[in-house]
C-alpha cells in the first residue's frame, strides 16, 4: 500500500475520517507536492546506533544493538512487551547511558547523549504518556517546545529584557503556526486537559515540532486512541516529515499504522535486533512471525501484505 493511500486506510480498510480534516491534510499535500514545502534533506545518515548494550541490575535490556535512520525517513522499531523499544528511545535521548556502544546524531558520536543539549542537537520526542501541562492553553502548550532553543538566560526572562520578550514573541508565533498546520486552531485557547484524548496527543506531537527538530522521537504516539483518531495522527506525521524535512523514528504496536507509515522497520525480541528491512520484507520474515506476528498480516481480500 502506497503511504499516500494510507493517510485514509490501514491495511486495506477504510477508516472514518472526518471531511474537514481529509480537506486540511490534502491542501498541505498538495502544497508540499508542489514544492512550495520545505525540501526532503540529503541522503545521508540522520541516526546511528553501534553496538549498544543495556542492562539493569544483571537483566539484559539491550545487546549488541546497530540501528541505522537515514535523513527523511519515517524508522518504526517494533517488538513484543519489554523487547527494548523504549530503552532504545531512551539511549538515543540520553536519559540512559549504555553499558557499551554509542550513539551518533548528524555525525557527531556520543557515548552518553547529553540530555539538557538534546533540543539544540535538532531531537524531540514525545513519551507514552501524556506530558501535556493541563491547566495551560493549547497555545501555551505548544510554545513550551521553544523553552530549550532560546538562548535568553532565567534572569533575562524575569526582566523581561528585549531578548527574552523577543524569545516569547516567536516562541507564540512558531506555535501558532503549528497549531495551524496540525488543524488545532479552533482549540488554541482551550486548556489541553479538557480536551479529548486524541486531540491531546495531537497538540503533544505539535509541542514536540515546536522545537523545530531534524530527528523526531515518537514513543506510542498512538496509544488508547481510536481507529479514526490513529489514522489522522499518522497522516499528520507523514505530512509534518515531508513540510519540515524531518526524521522519524516511530515505536507503536499498532502493526498496521506500522505496515502503512514506514519506510523501514527494525524488530527486537529479547533485546537484541532480530529483523531489519522494509514493511514488506518484514511482514514476511519468519523470525518476526515466530516472534511478534503470529501470522502474516492479511489486508481485506485475505491476502498477505
């Protein structure tokens, strides 16, 4: 199935999207078609894992894992319950320091991430539960993005010094700019703890562009939404990775956003890289069958994908 195609379809079954967000989403294809968005990077390497091994008091949560994310591509890593999916995510954002290997961002290896520079390294994520500030705005929810990329200091911000006003003024501009982009003006004024679930994670994915990231982190964006709400979330992420030019790396159990969103998966099992290739060559590994599977995934017609 084409990615196109998937914006409204998860293997081979239309979903109920709603025609305003259908008529949205198409007017930004249609202008990042043209050329009017923001170019696809050059080939190269985005992210590079070597090698990395992770463990917790003598239980092995990673080994010997290598992961390549080329730039532009949307890299979905998937696996059973306590596979190492999120301590991978959580080695590449430095909140782990592995026991051996390293991590490379843009070329630049680390053996641990610095966490507090992760911002200014061009990455984002956002995490399987919601971090959303409810008792803020949808807007003020957003403009939190920005907090890690300026450069005016706490006093400056205080004083309110010309920097700092600066800062906040493009900070509430580049946020407005995504709540448009990600069809949430109707919501902006709205405290994001009142709105549903879906559209919480939607204003999450939108506080995590914000930051204007090269590499995007996307930990179970998809979690407890509905069919409907899945599919609008992975057409927008399709979307912001062809108007900003961005780098995915995507962990969800939902196989078939997985099938339909990726350019290339990568499966764990047991902590260690078990598969590696593209939606089609994964679907039809044995190892990943024996493994996470179970069985071909079948669209519609019954037929394997």
């Amino acid at each position: 199935m084409s990615g196109s195609n998937f914006l409204f379809a998860s293997l081979g079954a239309e979903v109920a999207v709603p025609p305003d967000i259908r008529e949205h989403i198409a007017l930004h294809r249609e202008r990042v078609e043209h050329g009017r968005g923001a170019p696809l990077p050059a080939q190269g390497l985005a992210l590079q894992l070597r090698g990395i091994d992770l463990s917790f008091g003598g239980v092995v949560a990673l080994q010997d894992v290598d992961l390549a994310v080329r730039r532009g591509e949307i890299r979905a890593i998937i696996g059973p319950n306590g596979a190492g999916k999120s301590s991978l995510i959580n080695v590449i954002s430095g909140i782990y320091r592995p026991d051996r290997g390293h991590v490379a961002i843009d070329g630049t290896a680390y053996r641990t991430v610095p966490t507090q520079k992760l911002a200014r390294l061009g990455v984002a994520r956002t995490f399987q539960n919601l971090a959303l500030f409810k008792g803020l705005s949808v807007l003020d929810n957003v403009a939190t993005g920005r907090a890690y990329v300026g450069r005016a200091n706490f006093l400056s911000q205080i004083a309110g010094l010309p920097r700092a006003r600066r800062e906040q003024a493009d900070a509430r501009e580049r946020a407005q700019r995504i709540i448009d982009f990600l069809h949430l003006t109707a919501y902006v004024d709205r405290l994001a703890g009142t709105l549903p679930y879906g559209l919480q994670k939607r204003v999450e994915l939108a506080r995590a562009l914000a930051a204007e990231p090269r590499i995007l982190l996307l930990d179970e964006p998809m979690a407890g939404m509905t069919a409907t709400e899945k599919n609008e979330l992975a057409a927008y992420v399709r979307l912001a990775r062809d108007e900003y030019a961005i780098t995915v790396v995507l962990i969800e159990h939902d196989i078939g956003v997985v099938m339909g969103l990726s350019d290339r998966i990568a499966v764990l099992d047991y902590g260690r890289k078990i598969a590696d290739g593209t939606p089609s060559g994964i679907a039809s590994d044995q190892r990943v069958i024996d493994a996470y599977l179970g069985v071909v995934p079948e669209n519609e017609d019954g037929e394997g994908i």
